[in-house]
C-alpha cells in the first residue's frame, strides 16, 4: 500500500491545556487592568499576591484531573508571574520577593481543595480556612492591615577611628561600594551611585543618585532615581554625636516602601568609635506578616550597609 505524503493531523488539545490557555490570558487581563488602572493600588495588597494565586488554584482543581492539578496550579503561577513583571514594571523586585508566598498559597489551596472534592464523606473540616484565607486576602484594601506600618531598622559598626574622623566621614560625600549582603546583592534593589553635598549642620542637605530603574517593558528607557535629604537635627561632640537626616524627595524606593528619615549616631567606645545608623519608613504593601519582616530585615541590612560605608571612609581618614 502506498505511503501518504500527507501530514497527520495534529493531536487535539488536552483540557487541561485549554484551561491552562485560559486562566493565563485571564490573569494577563487581570495584571494588565491593575497595571493601566491602578486601581486602588491594589498591586501592593494582599488581594494581588493571596488572593489571586489563590484563586488560580481553586480553579484549577474545580475543572482539572486530579493528578495533573497541582502541575497545572504550578505552571499557570510560574506564567502568570512571568507576565507580571513586564506589566509591574519597578513592582518587579516586591513579585521577586513575593514569589515563595505565591507559590506557597498555591500549593496550599490546590492541596485543601483537592481533599475536599476527593473524600467521600465530603469532609468540610478544611472550609474553616475559608474565612482566614478570605480575612489575610483583603489586608490593604481600604487602608486596613494586621501590622503596624511604621517601622525602623539599624545597624552598626565599631569603626577604628576616633569621633572627629566619623564626624568628617559623615560629613562628606562617600565612596559606595558593592553591599556584601546577600539579599542585597541578589534582588535589584536600587544601589547609590553617588552622592552630592556636604556638612553637619541644621538645613545641610545631601543628594545620593541610585542605579537607574530598568523597566522590563518593552521600548522604555532606564530612568534615573535619586533622594534628597535634609539634616534636620544636628549635635556634634568631641567624643561623639548624633545627625538626622530628613527625607525631602525620593524616586529610588518610592515603589516599595515610604522612606521618612535616616539619624546616625555616633560616641566613642574602647577600641574606636561605635557608628550606628538607623532608618525610619512606612511598609506599602501587604500582606504585612510577609512583607513586614521582609522589609524589616531588608532595612536592617540597608542601615549596615551604611553603617560599614561611613566606617571605612572614617577608617581611611585616621
């Protein structure tokens, strides 16, 4: 019998395939219309990172086989995630962070809901997470939140030097160099560059430029950032003192958090001179249990950072 030339007919689409077709041109919409919007800010709420992925889970598991839901959960989430950064833009680095919670509230929403629709006995032990889930996906809607917002994080540095030598360090414009922290270094948080303006004095001011912001939309320019301070409270001793610094105008972290002040302090100890920094914001976005020790520990690192960089300039004058 002669063999056909023709070309067999591709396979016809599995549902799960459709499905999985479907609820990514869903959440495309949906991130899209947050993006275009802005619709309460409700990318920054607990609604865009629990409630979302964990609708997308109930989805899945009310329409697909049951061996293939999670795989499907999982491969919508990681789709979904790789769409929101193009369309988040700077809100990249808080979905980059985001992504352990996401990913864990799919996964525990696929597992709850795949044992309710299995058992027999249509057990509904489980559906008393339903108003938890719902009360921890509707954190920042309407202002509301389980945590305080306001929130501060230090660091210090014994720096062998005297307090004459961290005044001047502080004084002046520093050196920035390469943060040493981990999380600093993995996630794309701005980074100073540089910085203008000097003095220890009552309405000095200080201009540090960051890293530009690379939008990953398409034909966008990285657009420069920067923060503008002002020294608002000001006592300079011989064996140490203390300078605060307020924030005036910020473009470089406006995104993620709502920087208010920055205060060194600075006395002489055995040994040196003991520099601590400590910075005060307001956490913008929710949910707080996650994002506020996130953040916490991110400013933690931030203030040492700062910490260790007026040290080695103060280091290097002695």
């Amino acid at each position: 019998m002669p063999r056909s030339d023709s070309p067999s007919p591709p396979p016809p689409l599995s549902r799960a395939r459709l499905l999985l077709a479907a609820l990514v041109l869903a959440a495309f919409a949906a991130l899209l219309a947050l993006r275009i919007n802005h619709w309460g800010g409700l990318d920054q709420t607990a609604l865009f990172y629990v409630g979302l992925p964990a609708t997308i889970a109930l989805l899945v598991v009310l329409t697909v086989r049951a061996r293939s839901a999670m795989g499907v959960t999982m491969a919508v989430t990681t789709l979904g995630l790789t769409l929101a950064g193009p369309l988040l833009g700077e809100g990249m680095v808080c979905l980059l962070i985001a992504a352990p919670l996401i990913y864990g509230i799919v996964a525990v929403i696929t597992w709850m809901a795949r044992a309710l629709v299995e058992r027999e006995d249509r057990s509904r032990h489980a559906l008393f997470a339903v108003p938890l889930l719902f009360a921890l996906a509707l954190e920042g809607v309407a202002g509301t939140s389980l945590l305080p917002r306001e929130d501060s994080g230090g660091g210090g540095v014994l720096v062998p030097a005297s307090a004459r030598d961290v005044a001047e360090a502080l004084a002046a414009p520093p050196e920035y160099r390469a943060p040493d922290a981990l999380l600093l270094r993995a996630v794309p948080f701005p980074r100073p560059v540089s910085a203008s303006g000097e003095g220890l004095e009552v309405g000095d001011t200080r201009l540090v430029r960051f890293t530009p912001h690379q939008d990953l939309r398409v034909g966008t320019e990285p657009s420069p950032c920067h923060m503008a301070l002002r020294i608002v409270e000001s006592e300079v001793r011989r064996d140490g003192g203390r300078v605060v610094f307020e924030v005036v105008e910020d473009t470089a972290f406006a995104t993620w958090m709502d920087m208010r002040r920055a205060e060194a302090v600075w006395r002489t100890e055995d040994g040196g001179t003991r520099l601590t920094w400590s910075i005060d914001y307001e956490r913008t976005y929710e949910p707080s249990w996650y994002f506020g020790p996130l953040q916490a520990y991110a400013t933690d690192l931030a203030a040492g950072y700062l910490a260790g960089t007026f040290g080695a300039a103060a280091s290097g004058r002695s």
